[in-house]
C-alpha cells in the first residue's frame, strides 16, 4: 500500500461512520459456509427437529463441558424452560424467590415473573458490574429457591463464595450466559458452573444466528430431559402431552449455521480480547472509566462498556464525529413500567451504573485505524 493509498483510507475512516455492529460484515467471512449448510437444509426437505439440530446440541455440549444441551428459540425462553422444568419437578413453586442482579437486562426478570416466582433484585459491584456476591446471603429468605447470575457484558460472574451459599442454603444456581459464551473460571466454561444455564444466539452475540435461537444446558439428566418436552408443546410423544409446554425449538437451518460459527467462536472472543486490550492502551481521558481486563477468557466482552457522568453528551459527540455507540441500559428493570410494582425500590449502583454506561464498538469486523479513531476522539473529549 503506498502513501496515497493508506491516505485515502485514513481518510476515508474518519469520514465513515464505524458502526457499532456489522452483521454483514462479520457475516461475510463465513458466507460460503454457510451458504452451503443452508443449501443442504434446504435440499433435506426436513426442518424441524432434524439432525442438524441434534449435531449443534452435541457440539456444543462438547464445547462447554456438559452433558446436555436442549435448543430453544431464544435466549429467553431458554431461562424461563428451566425455571419452569424446576416447577415441574417440585424444586420450586409458585411465589417461591430467585436472587437476580439489578442491573440485568430485563429478560433475566422476565423469565423469572413469567413462571410466577419472585424476583429479588441485588445490587452490582460497581467495578464488575456483575452482581455483588457478598450481598446475596442478607436477601436470602426460607422462600429462596435458587440464584440467577448473570455474566453481564462478557465477563464471568463466579467464586468459591458464591458456590458455598448455594451448597449452604441448598440453592440452584442457573446462568444467565447470553453474553458469555467461551468465557472461563478456572478452565471450566461459562454454561457449565451453575445447575443450568441459559444461552442467546441472537445475531449480535459472540456466537449469533442469522435469525433468533437460544439453548439451555446442564449435567442433571432429569432436568434436562424436561426442558427438552416442554420445548415441543409438553410432548414427548406426538399428540400426547404431558406438561402445558410452550412451542420453542431452534430450527435446522439456524443450527446449521450456528454449527458453523462455532468453529470460529474462540477466535471471535480472542479479537474482542485483542480490541479491549488497545482500547484500554489508549484511552487515557480521566473522565471516563474504562472496564477491567481480568485474566485471559474470564471475559469475552460481548460489549465494552464505558462509564461517564456525562455519558448523553458524550454519545452525541461521538455520533457527530462518525462513532455509532448504545446504551446497555437505559432503564433499569425496576423502572421500568412493566414493574411499576417495584417502581419504588431504590438501587443506587444500578441507577449510577445505567446512567453512566455507554458501549463502544467491539466486534472482529473492526480494524485498527477505526479503534485509534474511537480512542482519539475519546481522549479529545471534554
């Protein structure tokens, strides 16, 4: 590339606004794949609950270290299957109550009120942003069936404390692991910590369909077992229902696809490492707080998320300037309307932390010049 070139792509970078997702393009590097599979699905004339879903459930069982994983259609649905499979076999009832984190998005709480139990909302750390552990024994009460943790933006949520208050208490504990996905503790990967967890494959994620799609996993066979017929109408054999199940199956083209962008997971999650680590270089502006890098895959940052106390001004400049960021969340779940009955609770850190935050782009599709350009411009701001 001579000088007037990679001026002309400098130039072009600052002129062009860097996106905070391309699908397209992050799409494009697997296209003949997975144009491929989706030939073959297409040529199989069998859609549903074939055996391309069968390979992924394998696959990724292997990949995380478990003994079952049950496909779904999305991420939700995959945590209320769960919670609704622990009802079924009597672990939980109606009324009964899950630890959450606060600051969650709000489909953890979803999963939770849709089966009729009680969330109990616990703050985050602050620097984390993952729930603070050493709050849950003080929300524990003799209705306490089980703790959702959440690997929030990335990075895994877990320690020996936390595996002691459930054993003490005689707690599941169930992963919310829509954003973690090849994360690890002590070489044991996000998915395989808790009793169960639940996956998202939503285009966006670490690993994304080309459409919605979720899974749970577990080692309990029993367990498992349940998600998978409450998954197909509550049936196990067909027109013979033995739950009120829902209709959630993950189809054999997304299954084919995601089977596809498995192979290519860890390579994913070791860019995003890679962007992380320089926008932490880099940045150096004292008025914006910039994540912790922890040890290698014990964050695989789905998002990287800043926190400024001016973080609307902020976003705008960015955008005036040709950077396209969003806000994870603007709205914590105990504001939001569809809970107008906890609309009282007041949860400092989370609110702090949902005014504050602010995602920047990070995805394989980035090149180098469009991170230098977001960590200049970051440093320019006052």
């Amino acid at each position: 590339m001579n000088l007037i070139t990679s001026i002309k792509s400098l130039i072009e970078i600052y002129i062009k606004m860097i996106n905070f997702l391309d699908l397209q393009k992050i799409n494009a590097q697997y296209a003949e794949e997975l144009k491929k599979v989706a030939s073959e699905v297409i040529d199989s004339g069998w859609y549903l609950l074939g055996e391309r879903v069968k390979q992924f459930e394998n696959k990724l069982a292997d990949y995380i270290g478990v003994k079952d994983t049950i496909t779904c259609a999305n991420g939700l649905d995959a945590l209320r299957l769960i919670l609704r499979a622990y009802i079924e076999m009597d672990v939980m009832s109606e009324g009964d109550e899950v630890i959450v984190p606060a600051n969650t998005y709000i489909a953890s709480i979803l999963a939770i009120s849709d089966n009729n139990l009680k969330p109990v909302l616990v703050e985050p750390d602050i620097n984390t942003y993952n729930l603070d552990i050493s709050k849950i024994e003080q929300h524990i009460t003799n209705r306490t069936r089980a703790i959702m943790i959440v690997h929030l933006y990335g990075r895994v949520c877990w320690n020996q404390e936390l595996e002691e208050l459930a054993k003490k208490y005689k707690l599941k504990i169930i992963e919310d692991n829509a954003q973690a996905i090849g994360a690890e503790w002590n070489k044991r990967k996000t998915g395989s910590l808790g009793d169960a967890a639940g996956f998202s494959f939503y285009p966006g994620k670490n690993l994304g369909a080309l459409g919605d799609a979720g899974a749970a996993t577990t080692n309990d066979k029993d367990l498992a077992s349940i998600i998978r017929v409450l998954t197909n109408y509550g049936s196990e054999e067909k027109y013979i229902n033995a739950y009120k199940g829902l209709n959630s199956r993950m189809d054999e083209i997304q299954a084919a696809f995601l089977s596809v962008k498995l192979n290519y997971l860890d390579a994913e999650n070791k860019k995003r490492l890679e962007i992380a680590k320089l926008y932490c270089k880099n940045i150096k502006n004292k008025n914006i707080i910039l994540p912790e890098i922890p040890n290698d895959n014990e964050h695989v940052f789905h998002l990287f998320v800043i926190r400024c106390k001016e973080r609307n001004r902020l976003q705008k400049y960015l955008t005036e300037n040709g950077v396209q960021t969003l806000i994870h969340y603007p709205v914590p779940p105990h504001k939001q309307k569809a809970y107008k009955e906890i609309n009282y609770l007041s949860l400092p850190i989370t609110e702090k932390i949902h005014q504050e935050v602010l995602s920047l782009p990070i995805n394989s599709g980035l090149n180098l010049m469009e991170i230098k350009k977001v960590s200049n411009l970051l440093n320019l701001f006052r």
